[in-house]
C-alpha cells in the first residue's frame, strides 16, 4: 500500500463518477510546468492516463461492490495498515480477519475483487518504478507548498473561510465525509465531542462534505439535518472543487476520512481510516492531536 492519500470517492462513482477507510494510495498526475521536452510530456501523459485508467478499475470494483465493501471498509482500522505494504494484502488481511462477519456470497465478492486488484496492484507498481525519479521531483515540488496553503470556502450558513482557519489552531481535525456514507453519520456525534474536548487545547474539527463541493445548495439542504439530528455544533465546510483541497478531497475513495492539520496548513501524520466511533480509532486520533499540539508548543 502507498504511502499517499488519494482515493476516488465510492459514493461519486456510483451516483457520477467525484474511510471508514481501506488503502493509502495515490494517482500519479503529471505538472507540464515540470516537463523537460514535449516528447517527455507525451510519454508522462501516457504514463500518468494508464495509471489513472488503473486505478479507475480497482475504484469500479468498489463502486460496482459497493454494500460488501463499505461493509468492510467499517471494519478497517488505521492501526492495521502498514504504509509499506501490498494493498491487496491489506485488503485480504481486513476480510480475513473479519471473515465471521460475511456472508458466503460476500466473502466470495471480496477475495475475487482483491485478487483482481492484486493483479491490477502489479501493474501500478510497475508503472510507478518506471517513473522514480520523476516521482520524487514531484514530490520535492508537492512538499514546497500545502493544499491548505490557499484554502477558501464556506461554511453552511455562508460565512466565508480562509487559511487562518488554520492558523488560528494548534491542530485543526478535518474530517471527510458524505451524506449518504453510514459510518461517516455514525461518527459526527463522536466528531462533535472530540471538537469539545479539545477546544481548550487550541484545536478544532472541521468537516468537509463532498457532496457539497462548490456551493451545492441541494447537498447543503440534505446534510444540515443530519447533522443536527447527531448534536453537531463544529463548523462544516463546502469548498471549491477545483481547488487544491478540493482536488484532495475529491480524491478519497474510502470514507470517513479524518486528517490533522497544523497552524502552517500542513498534513501531519497518517490520514484516520475509519470512524472515531471505534474506540481505537478515537484513542489513536487523540495521540495523534496531543503530539501536533505538543510540537506547536515547542515551536512557539
């Protein structure tokens, strides 16, 4: 499994084609500013399309599969997901570990979908050494600025949002979510809690509902009831999804998705994969704030 964030929401891809969680991994996309030769533009293009058609067939399985596997993916836990490893292994270790819990039928939907993808696995990796060196070019360039660097948006009543957002936290818990998505609603009273608890900490949750991506005031109408039906008070965001973030988020195909950003915009640690209703994920997420609140303090 990558170590990169950049999954295909399974929610868009069954309603349009836009954690719980599963895998960590990232579709390579080519920056023409960083290409060298209009030929090495070409072969990157060809490049990056076959990775991304890749990638679209694992995200197909999901969508086609989708129950069985948001089933699953409720089952995952951050604490299992080695950053190294193979994907279909993950994948494979959840459903086995779980396996009490399907159905025959589903069992079988599972391991046929992973071993498909360990096959598709192969060929991403192979594709993905061919282009190293490229690689790490792209990402010294991805690091010299964050996503939430130039963040914009709104939150459900209109009021505008900014990158001082950031700033003006410690730590700020952004969580990932949809409407529709069981075990992302399961959380948002959980959600609500943490952003209670660690307010005196100088940190904050925000959510950010994919469905609500660029003003969507439909999405927005569905989504305010539920989430004052769960007690939510914390601020939830609808953002522009041509933007950096947006690009970000539109990306995730698992969900809930949570992430810790510090005062400087900046992804810190691992993504949470799973809902903080699990007692492990809370506990886990909550190291997590305490050791980015502990180094904003260093840091003053």
């Amino acid at each position: 499994m990558k170590n990169k964030l950049s999954f295909i929401s399974i929610f868009t891809l069954c309603i349009a084609l836009s954690l719980t969680a599963c895998g960590v991994k990232q579709a390579s996309t080519t920056d023409s500013k960083n290409t060298q030769t209009e030929a090495g533009s070409e072969e990157s293009g060809k490049s990056d399309s076959r990775l991304d058609d890749l990638y679209q067939q694992e995200n197909q399985l999901f969508a086609d599969h989708a129950d069985v596997w948001n089933k699953a993916f409720g089952m995952m836990n951050k604490s299992d997901a080695d950053p190294n490893g193979n994907y279909a292994d993950y994948l494979a270790g959840t459903v086995e570990s779980n396996k009490n819990s399907f159905t025959d039928d589903e069992l079988k939907t599972l391991n046929e979908d992973i071993e498909t993808i360990r096959k598709i696995e192969e060929q991403i990796a192979e594709l993905e050494n061919k282009n190293t060196s490229s690689d790490d070019n792209k990402k010294d360039s991805s690091n010299a600025s964050s996503i939430f660097s130039d963040f914009s948006g709104e939150d459900f009543d209109g009021n505008k949002v900014d990158d001082s957002l950031f700033s003006g936290n410690a730590v700020t818990v952004v969580n990932f979510w949809f409407t529709g998505c069981k075990p992302c609603v399961a959380e948002l009273s959980k959600l609500n809690e943490l952003n209670d608890a660690i307010k005196s900490m100088g940190g904050e949750v925000v959510g950010i509902n994919t469905e609500t991506f660029d003003g969507n005031k439909t999405a927005i109408k569905e989504a305010t009831p539920v989430l004052e039906s769960q007690g939510v008070k914390y601020r939830n965001l609808s953002i522009d999804s041509s933007s950096a973030a947006g690009k970000y988020a539109s990306e995730i195909m698992a969900f809930p998705t949570t992430i810790l950003v510090d005062r400087n915009g900046n992804i810190v640690g691992e993504p949470m994969l799973g809902g903080i209703d699990n007692k492990d994920n809370y506990d886990a997420l909550m190291k997590q704030i305490q050791s980015v609140i502990d180094a904003d303090s260093t840091n003053k």
